[in-house]
C-alpha cells in the first residue's frame, strides 16, 4: 500500500504509472480534502445503517476530542490538580468524554440486540469495545473522586483506569483499534488513486 501511495504520489495526472515525475500540488490537496471530508464525517458509505454511522462517528470524534483535552490538559494544567467544572479543558473532555461514551453505548447495544451485527461479531469485536468503554467510563469515575478529594478513591479508580488503556493498546493490532491508522491511510489512497484515474 505505501510503495503504491509513493508511486500515486510520484505520478503526474494523466500520465502512466512508473513516470518519476513530481506530482502537482493541487492533485495531492484534493485527495487529502476529500479524505479528510469523508473521515471528518464518519466514512457514511462505509456503515451498513445509520445506527452504525452515529456510533461510528461519536466514538471518533470523541476519540480525537479527548485525545486534545489529554494533550492540553498537560500544557496547562502541569501540576496536575482538577481543574474547575466549567474550564474550557474540562469541558471540552467532558463533553467528548460523554460523545465518546455514547457512542460506545450504541455499538455495544446494536452488537447486542440486532442479529445481524451480533452474527459477525467475534470475542475481539467485544474485547475492544468492551475495553474502550471501560476506559471512558473510568475516566469520569477517576473525575468524580478527585472532584470529592475521597482518600483513596483516586488512586484505584486510576489504575483501573489505566488497566483498560493498557488492555486497547496491548490488543491494538488484533482488534479494530487498528482502524485509526488503517482506516484514515486506505481513504488517503483510495482518493489519490481515484483523483490519478481522472
């Protein structure tokens, strides 16, 4: 897939494979805002039912969202403490923590009650998910101590906590995890390889 990219990338449109030539820069932009377009909006065509697309789309955002609040937080907040309820860092956590959640809660509940999805779902299927979920319900467990000063409600509400995070990253390459790479590079091809095609 990457020597393919490379070779996309290497080939001016309209010219054959193999060519050497640099490719112009409005080929390139326009693959990349067509991929960020359609990950941006969760891959629609993709999803079999738009059950499928909101849980899709809540787990991602909410994914990226409390990715940045973990990046922020530890720029602005060194010291660790909890930051007020309406901090502009907590709140965008909170919300995307509840996005993120949400999301989850619907791929499970879909998984779980149509049995279409559950017939194609394998014990990795749940591992992850299962997992994510735990991850993003113990963060607000581990909130809600710190919140109340509790002596030691921090300390294993945080391992537990990080015991889930460990679990998604142990099992990425095993489980749909993979699909934040996987996912947003074949969308990246498919559209340099189509704009190639043009």
């Amino acid at each position: 897939l990457l020597q393919e990219t490379i070779e996309v990338l290497r080939t001016p449109a309209g010219a054959g494979p193999g060519s050497g030539e640099g490719a112009p820069r409005g080929r390139v932009g326009r693959a990349f805002a067509a991929a960020a377009r359609e990950i941006a909006g969760g891959g629609m065509r993709e999803c079999e039912d738009a059950q499928q697309w909101v849980g899709h789309f809540l787990t991602m955002w909410g994914f990226v969202g409390l990715f940045v609040t973990t990046s922020l937080d530890a720029v602005v907040n060194r010291a660790a403490d909890p930051l007020p309820l309406l901090h502009p860092v907590r709140l965008l956590g909170n919300v995307t923590g509840i996005m993120f959640v949400a999301g989850l809660t619907l791929a499970l509940a879909r998984r779980a009650l149509l049995s279409r999805a559950r017939s194609t779902s394998k014990l990795g299927d749940w591992t992850f998910l299962i997992s994510l979920w735990g991850a993003g319900a113990t963060g607000f467990v581990v909130q809600w101590y710190a919140d109340n000063a509790a002596a030691r409600g921090p300390s294993w509400s945080y391992l537990i906590h990080l015991a889930f995070i460990g679990l998604i990253l142990a099992a990425a390459p095993w489980t749909k995890f993979i699909h934040a790479v996987w996912r947003p590079s074949w969308v990246l091809y498919r559209q340099l390889t189509a704009d190639g095609d043009r």
